[in-house]
C-alpha cells in the first residue's frame, strides 16, 4: 500500500523558527468520501503567513501540532468524488505539507491550462491578485506618485513595484542587502532601492522621497513601517499587507511611534485586507487575472519565482524565506 | 490709548504643560489695515490640539515663544476695512489668546445671528462637525453596529456617541471617573461607558464588546487605542481624530501594539482627518449644520458646554482640559 510523505508541526517555535519544529513522516495513503478529491501536491507554496499561523488566531485558526503542517498547493487531481472535478484537473487546495490529500471538492475550481504552470502559484496565484488588489483598491496610487513597497525583492513586493511603474508612478523598493536592490533597479525597473541593512531607512527615504511618500505597501511592519510612516506625505495611503518582520518571534512589545498621532495629522488612510474581500464583482478575480496576463504577455511584468525541489525542503524553504532569501515567489516542487 | 490684554507663550513646555508657560502681557491696540479687520475676542476655544502645536509642526506651524499664544475664537468685528464684513458681524478667527486682534479678512465669513452663540463655538463649530464628519463619513457606523468613543465626556466625543445613537448603534463611551461615566449613560443615552481610570480598558471592552467593536473614534491615542484595537471586530473603522493622550509630554517612545499585524487580520481601516477637507460639496459644512440643527432642535443632540470667564484664565483652563476636567466644549469668555 502506498504512502504518504508529510511534514508535521513538531512543536511550535519559540522565538525563530528552526527545522526542530518540525518532522519528516510517512501516513496513510488517504481515500476521498462523497464529495471529495484525492489530489496529490504538485507545488507547495511558500509564505510569511505559514509562520504567522504559527503564532495563533489570524483569518485563519492557530495550528496544531502533531499534525500535518498547513499550507496551500498547486495540487492535481488523482481520484475525484466530486461531479466538478476531473483527474488530471488542477486545482488550489488547503493540502497541507504531504504528497497527497483527500479534501472536500465544494470550494475547489479547475484551474486553465497554461504554461508554465508554476504561474498559477505566483502572478496568477493568491500573490499576484494580493498585489493587484492591495496596491490598486486601497493604495489608489495616482500617476506621477510616489510608492515605496516594502519586502520588495519578494513574491508580493516585486509585482506591486511593476504595477506602479505601469499606472506612471515613482516606485521605490525596500530590500535587504545591495544585490536585491540592484536587481530591483536593473532588472524590474524600479526608480530607486534602500538597503534596510544598510541603516536608518527612515534617513533614506526622506533623502529619496523629500515631498513624501504618497503609498506605502507594507509586507514588513516594525521598524520599517515606522520609517515609511514618518516620511508619508499628506493623504497618503498605507497598504497592510502583511508584517513578516514580526511574524518570527514572539509578538513584538511594542508598535511603531506616530500612532496614531501622524495618522491624524498627515490625514493618512491606513487598511489592511485580505486579497478574498476583493474576488467577486465585474472587477473582481477574473478582471484582475485578465489584466494581469495582458502586462506579461506585454512584457510590463516580469515574473519571478524561485522553485526548490522536494517535499523534505519545505522546513528549510520556509526558514530561508523568513530570514529573506528568496527572490520572488517561493514554492516547492513535490 | 486703550490696551490690548493678551497671553503669551513665555516658554514651550517641557514635559506636563504648566501656568510658567505663560505670562500675561498688555499690547498695544491693533489696527487694521487695508482688507482687515478688527475684531473682539467673545468667546476663546479651548482645544487640545492647542497643546499639540506647542510639540512641533502639525498641520499648522509650530509656535513661536514670545508670542501671543495661538488659538481660535468667535469674535466680534469691530472696524472693518473690507467690503464684506460690517462692525457687530460675529465670525471664527485665529485671533489668538487676546482681547483683540487685526486679522486678514478674505477667509472670514460673518457667522449667522443665533442663540445661544456659544454654539457657533461647540455644535455648530469645528466640534460639532468634526463629530459629524469624521464619525459618518470615515466611521460609517451602520445600525446595530457597536461605536466606541474615547474622551466621550468631552466636546467631540460627547457629540460623537449622540450622533451614533441617532444612527442606531450601539455605544460605548470612554471617559475618566465614575461621574463622567454615569453622566454619559444617564444624561446623554450612551448604552455603556468604560473609566479609564479603573483600569484594563482592553478586557472592560471585552466584555462589553464580545462580539467586536465595529467603529472607534479615538480622540485619545496610547493605550486607549491599544485596547480599542485589539477589540476591532473584522473590517471595522478605526477613526482617528486626535491623540490627547499624547500632547502633554514629550512624544511617545513607542506605539500601540498590534499595528500593523492586527491591521491586517482583522482588515482594518484607520484614517485621519481634518474636518475641513469635508466642508465642500453638496453634502459638506452647510448640510452637515442643517442637519446638527435639525438634530439639536429635536432634542436628540444635547449641546454640553463648559464656560470659564476671564481672559487670565486660559492657561488653567487649557491645562484643566489637559487632565480630563471638562465636560464639553470649553472655552473662555473675554
């Protein structure tokens, strides 16, 4: 009988997260009910929010251990129970680390063809739509604007930056180490790039931004959001995306100065979202996928991905990007 | 030659705002010149952002030392060199803390003829329609949504949960001290009010909000705010409207936790807000006073006001407002 790889949530981490948290394992080959699709795991995708979850109740429950650890796949479908889904069909599923997972069909969609199929996880995926929405529904970013996005070198953070640079915007990237930031510069065509490693980011952007910053997408939170925050020009919008910096450690102790007290007097917007809110409607999902596939095929948007091999690499894959190592989008190949 | 009363800002503070910074001064009678004119202070405004000025650049200038201590007043004309004001015409002016003051005319409008006219300083001033606009227009609170109000004994916040209240919500009044809890529920119709001053606000919010506080207008910043967010329900406003909490001493050495993580998860928005980026348009300051009006005269806004006599009494009256002493809107008769 066949079986089953999977990762398991050893112990939660206290403090950084090491691979002692977790545990290579063999379970049984799971069997759909009514209802169901075994699916087996093509791409894990890898994300800031896995730690998060860690940490406890977001949009999402805190996890348990002992169990296999969660995430999302790019996954096809094996065996289906369900009259929507098809063998062969490729579906975004809760699958968990493992090679297989049986799981109920009702939310699942199969997904188009396309090539290469690692997109589906990356500019068409949950990262790509966070991006479009994030940046063009709450951050509004007007021509001749400036945009600072933070984690820039990342999955979300490097599309953000070209989509300003498509709605005529002066984008600058935060990232860390000067490589990254001239990569941003040379290679995505952003303006200009801050090495947060290099110091006093707050100093940085004022020198680049003297009028202020009018969006700021934040992947980051701490320090970094404190020093986009100083340097927000009046009616600016602060896009919440995420806050990986505080995601590997004990919740922080305290919150970035300025709050609210710069909210008030710069009359900033402050939101964060979750890219779900944003789905339905005529200028939901399927605008925003068609929108973006005409930028690539266009040659507007480069797509960066950064693919590891093999289901006993996800610990370390997902150490490496909490520790900032990855370029674009972060997945492992099953 | 008749002389002109007036404080002057003798020394900035340094720390908790005290009377040595302040003396009282006798200046020489102003005189106006071509498109001013001269106007009698009637009554003084006493706001907390009157001390915030005193800490830097807001979204004014900040104050000079040796000057005539900033603030507004309603004021009488009482010499007009310009075509559209006439002597007896009432109008808001930045006269400072004196008895009178030559003033540039362009931006002055002669206010309408009603009584009581310390009305045109509370419900009908910059209090009452910050309440209106930044509650109903950045708050949107919806029936049977809950609305927390911090400093809700005072001008703004007294005005904020009535008009929540109309809108049929559920409110919930931050203020210090049994009395001025008792007084919100009692006299104004809030449906629960928290004292600060018991302590842990964030659990008393718990219990009072279970199921999460959709609107909080916070006029206070610190650990109000941290407690109200972390009692934000999903998609809830957090409207930001003022920090007292953090205008009498040096600025804060760290932010409300939870920003921006629970920004994100709960997918908050925080906004601020100077009430004059709502005065144009066909829903801006005159709709906004016909329908305080229509309110007032209904009885359901009940106008609370806290006048103090006497141009030397500003300093207390401003370091009275300070530490939490007024109910209302206070201000000063000249």
């Amino acid at each position: 009988m066949p079986t089953n790889r999977q990762i398991i949530l050893a112990q939660k981490p206290n403090g950084k997260l090491t691979a002692e948290s977790f545990r290579l394992a063999e379970g049984p080959m799971p069997s759909p009910g009514e209802g169901e699709v075994l699916v087996k795991a093509r791409y894990v995708s890898l994300d800031a929010a896995n730690r998060a979850w860690m940490q406890g109740v977001t949009y999402r429950s805190a996890l348990e251990t002992d169990a296999v650890m969660a995430g999302g796949s790019l996954a096809e479908v094996v065996e289906s129970r369900a009259p929507h889904l098809k063998a062969g069909d490729l579906v975004f599923a809760d699958t968990g680390w493992q090679a297989y997972a049986a799981i109920q069909a009702k939310h699942l969609e199969a997904l188009p063809k396309l090539e290469p199929v690692t997109h589906l996880l990356s500019i068409y995926g949950v990262t790509g739509l966070t991006a479009y929405f994030g940046l063009l529904r709450i951050g509004d970013p007007q021509p001749g604007e400036t945009v600072v996005v933070s984690a820039a070198a990342g999955a979300v953070g490097s599309i953000v930056g070209q989509i300003a640079k498509i709605k005529g915007c002066r984008v600058i990237g935060v990232a860390g180490g000067p490589q990254k930031c001239a990569w941003l510069k040379d290679h995505l065509g952003f303006d200009e790039a801050v090495d947060y490693k290099a110091g006093d980011v707050r100093r940085q952007l004022r020198a680049l931004a003297p009028d202020g910053v009018n969006v700021y997408f934040d992947n980051t939170g701490g320090d970094i959001f404190e020093a986009a925050l100083f340097n927000m020009a009046n009616h600016g919008r602060i896009v919440c995306c995420g806050a990986v910096s505080q995601y590997d450690d004990a919740p922080p102790a305290h919150g970035p100065r300025g709050v609210p007290g710069l909210i008030v007097t710069k009359r900033l917007k402050v939101q964060g979202f979750v890219v779900m809110d944003f789905y339905d409607g005529p200028n939901g999902k399927a605008a925003a996928l068609a929108e973006l596939q005409a930028w690539v095929a266009a040659g507007k948007i480069k797509v960066q991905e950064d693919v590891i091999d093999g289901l006993e690499n996800l610990p370390a894959a997902l150490i490496g990007l909490l520790a900032g190592e990855n370029r674009g989008k972060r997945m492992v190949r099953v």
